[in-house]
C-alpha cells in the first residue's frame, strides 16, 4: 500500500463518484441516487463551496479508490440536535464520511489508513476542533472496525436517522481526540 492523498472533489468526478454510490456495497450503506442531477444537487454545492462540507478524493498508486468529506458538526444544527440526544458533542466537533468505491481495494487496509491520514491532515483545517466525531450504524461492521484501526474510541451507541431507510435506527458514536 503507497501513501495516500487527498484531492477535491470536482464535477469531471461526478461520473466516477456516481460508479461507486452504484458499487453493491457502497450502496448499502450510502443509499444515494445516482443520477447526473442527483449527484450535481447532493455535491455540487460542495464543489463550489457553497456547502460547509468538503468532499475529497482519496488517491494510492496512481488512482482514485474512495470518497472521504469532513464538515463541522455545527453547520448542521438538526444533526448537532440528533447526536446531542445522545451524547454531549465536544466544541468545534468535526466529523467526516466516507467509503471505498473501488472493490479491489477493500480488505487491504486503505479504509483505516485514509481515515487516520484524512484526519491527521484535518487538524490544521479546523484548529478550533477538539475532536472528530462519526455516528455509524451499528450494523455497518466494516466501518466501526476501520474507524477503531485508524484510532477512534467507541463514546456511545444510540438511535439515530439511517441513512438506509432499511435499517434500523441503531447506531455507534466514536470519536478522536486532537493530539496533545
């Protein structure tokens, strides 16, 4: 596995980023439509910054292999309202999504290692942020385990609103500390 970089999401990668909410595993757990206008309303405006949310590529060995996006939990009040339900959010509480588009990719690691570099490289965005926080559903065995590998402590379970209407509403809090 080579390093991994980030790079901002642009509309030329709407048609990847429409492949991958396609990919059966990807959609599961993103349930997203995937059509050019879905896609334009759900990320445009974070291309054009006029979303709080920053969505980013992340790249190994040459290629594109997964979407990661980070925002502050405060530039959504009906979600600080939601977590807060269940646990008291730290100040400036960032938190990020993500998912590994290219199938090839999985089982080796990179979920992990984009979360832990993603975030390392967060700090400095948000210098006012005392943590990252990420709400997965409890189902979602794959992503709890990435973000417990890439450092994270379990701080909560709780209902939450899924983002598969399928599921259930039960879900895991996990959070990181800013270093130091």
């Amino acid at each position: 596995m080579g390093s991994i970089t980030f790079v901002r999401l642009q509309r030329a990668d709407f048609p990847l980023l429409a492949k991958w909410l396609s990919e059966p595993t990807v959609a599961r757990w993103w349930d997203h439509e995937t059509t050019p206008e879905a896609i334009e309303n759900d990320f445009g405006g974070s291309v054009d910054g006029t979303e709080p949310t920053q969505v980013f590529l992340a790249w190994t060995e040459g290629r594109p292999f997964g979407l990661i996006q980070r925002y502050k939990i405060a530039d959504y009040p009906e979600y600080v309202e939601e977590l807060s339900a269940i646990c008291a959010q730290p100040p400036g509480a960032v938190s990020i999504d993500y998912l590994i588009g290219e199938p090839d990719c999985r089982g080796r690691g990179l979920g992990a290692a984009m979360i832990a570099a993603f975030v390392a490289e967060s700090w400095p965005a948000y210098p006012d942020a005392e943590a990252v926080v990420v709400a997965m559903h409890q189902a979602n065995a794959a992503s709890w385990r990435a973000v417990a590998r890439a450092g994270f402590r379990r701080i909560a379970e709780g209902e939450l609103n899924p983002d598969n209407p399928i599921d259930n509403r039960d879900h895991y809090l996990y959070q990181l500390d800013r270093p130091g």
